[in-house]
C-alpha cells in the first residue's frame, strides 16, 4: 500500500539558508506522524510545501498519491491544513465561521450545519458558538480554526503546532478529536515543540533539526536510542541532578557512591525512563544544548 504522504528528498533554500535539505518521509493510511523540532528547523516549510502553498526547489511530495507541484488541484481534494497561525474571521461568530467555511466547501446547508454543531461541540465551544470571534482567547479561536479544517471530513489532516498556547484540557480534548479523526480512517501529519504530544499521539515520529529527519521511528524505538534510563537525584540542598545509567541495581549503587563521595548528599533519587525531551537533546547534543553530561544540574 502506497504511503498516504510521502516525500522524497525534498529540498528548499532561501538564500544561503537551506531549509530542507533533502528530507524523506512516510505516512501510512490512517496513522498519525509527528514531525518534531525545534525552531526554525523546518517544519512550517515542510508543511507548507506538502499543502501545495510553496513550491519546493528539488525532490517530490505526495499527498494521497498526487504529486504537490504537478497535480495541486487534485491534492487539495484530499488534504486540509491548519496553519502555524489561527485564520479565522474576527467580525463573525464562531458558528459563522463554521457555516460560512462550509458553503465555501460545497457542504449541503443542512449538512453544513450539523457538521458545525458537532464540531462546536467536540471542541468545547458550543457556549461561544454565537459570540464574535474578536471576544474569543488565543486558545478558542486555535480550536475554531482546527473545528473549520475537519469539516469536510479531509483524509489528510496537516496541523501545525495545533496545540502551541492551548491550556492542558483543551489540549487533551484536542488529542480527543485528533484520535477521533484518525480512528475515522484519516492521516495526520502534526508539527509539534511538544514531546508528550508526539508520544501521546503519533505512529511515528520524525525528528526534524535544521531541515534534516535526524531520526525516525516510534516514540519507543526512538527512546531506546538514548538509552534505558536516569538516575534522578535530589540533593540535600534541592537541586536536581540526572545521570545517565544502564538501570542495573550496581550502576544506581556506584553512581550514588559517586555523588556522595563528590561532597553531595542525597535526600532522594527516582529512576526516570527517558522521555523524548532525552532523544531530542541527544539526537541535536551540541546545537541546541549539550547531552546531558554527569552531575549536569537541571530544573526541578
Ligand atoms: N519566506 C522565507 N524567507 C526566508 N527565510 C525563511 C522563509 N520562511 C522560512 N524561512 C527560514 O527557514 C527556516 C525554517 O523555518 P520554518 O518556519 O519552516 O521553521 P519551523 O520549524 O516551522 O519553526 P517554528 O517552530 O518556529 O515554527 C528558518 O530559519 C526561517 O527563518
Ligand atoms: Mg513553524
């Protein structure tokens, strides 16, 4: 079965900036990939290339199967993008919005409307629906703009940072649709800063860095790579340490020696299996902050 987003060495420059530099990746039919990376690392461009909105400078993208620069028209019937930046209509309501954005699809009136009432719905909004979108928080008008992109049903689903400023319960009612739409047979293709979310939610991760996949795989298997685990230490004075251990009941044992022969007492210590915050500053060690080295203090 063909991957229902793929690319193949795709690359863009701007000016001396080469901001994909050959990226490959997949997406099989109703999963979840997550591209995860830091700023500037490429994912809006790769994102906006896939949504047909810029035109790479070498390589191939597909979505469900069209190629993005010589079929956009039909690679737009399959896919919805929600932008980096919420694109809604301050001077409506939120139910016009909806509405409105369903006309533009084509959706029957009626069905228009239910579509809109059940998205209100899913998406906590149903109390604002007639409100203008002006009075609307940061984290409303990011949950109306993702409630317009589902309208249609869309097989591909690109969502940029769709969880950048929301609180942790529109988060997770937001993960709620996500895993809805995908049990529903969609393909998601989701930016994230937001470890917990590619874990959360993703098949697979991509780890994006400086227009470059460092690393893909699943959360577990990209975990794996950093090693088994930490040993979290909580010294007498409150500051918290991590090194690196293999998880064996004598490494704990010669690290703690190790500490407390240094002039450190410990008051706790727990160990912590790695988290993809671990991979990622493994996997970029040295660009965006250094791997983790012994006795390295960090924030409790
Ligand atoms: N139109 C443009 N002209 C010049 N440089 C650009 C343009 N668009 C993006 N860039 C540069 O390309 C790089 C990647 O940008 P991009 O927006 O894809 O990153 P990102 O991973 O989405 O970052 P963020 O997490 O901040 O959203 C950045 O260095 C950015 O400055
Ligand atoms: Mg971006």
């Amino acid at each position: 079965m063909a991957p229902m987003i793929a690319t193949h060495g795709l690359h863009k420059r701007y000016g001396a900036t080469h901001v994909l530099a050959g990226v490959d990746l997949a997406a099989d039919d109703g999963t979840v990939l997550a591209l995860l990376g830091p700023n500037g690392a490429g994912k809006t461009t790769l994102v906006n290339v896939l949504a047909t909105l810029l035109r790479p400078d070498a390589g191939r993208a597909l979505v469900g199967g069209y190629d993005v620069v010589r079929e956009p028209q039909r690679a737009r019937t399959v896919f919805s993008l929600t932008g980096q930046y919420a694109a809604v209509d301050d001077l409506l309501t939120g139910r016009e919005n909806l509405r409105l954005m369903a006309r533009l699809a084509h959706l029957p009136a009626a069905t228009g409307r239910r579509r809109a009432d059940e998205l209100l719905d899913a998406f906590g909004l149903a109390d604002a629906a007639d409100r203008l979108v002006r009075t609307y928080s940061g984290g409303m008008r990011r949950r109306l703009d993702l409630a317009v992109s589902l309208l249609t049903r869309p097989r591909v689903i690109f969502l940029d940072e769709p969880t950048t400023g929301l609180d942790p319960r529109s988060r997770g009612d937001l993960w709620a649709v996500v895993r809805d739409v995908v049990a529903g047979g969609a393909t998601v293709l989701l930016t994230t800063q937001y470890l917990e979310e590619a874990d959360a939610l993703a098949d697979r991760v991509a780890v994006l860095d400086r227009g470059t996949v460092i690393a893909e795989g699943t959360a577990a298997e990209l975990k794996r790579r950093v090693g088994p685990a930490h040993l979290e230490l909580e010294l007498a004075d409150g500051s918290v340490r991590r090194l690196p251990t293999d998880g064996s009941v004598p490494d704990a044992r010669r690290l703690l020696a190790e500490v407390e022969a240094a002039g450190l007492p410990v008051a706790h210590w727990r160990l912590a299996t790695p988290t993809l915050d671990d991979v990622f500053l493994t996997l970029t060690g040295g660009a965006h902050g250094a791997t983790a080295p012994a006795l390295e203090e960090v924030p409790a």
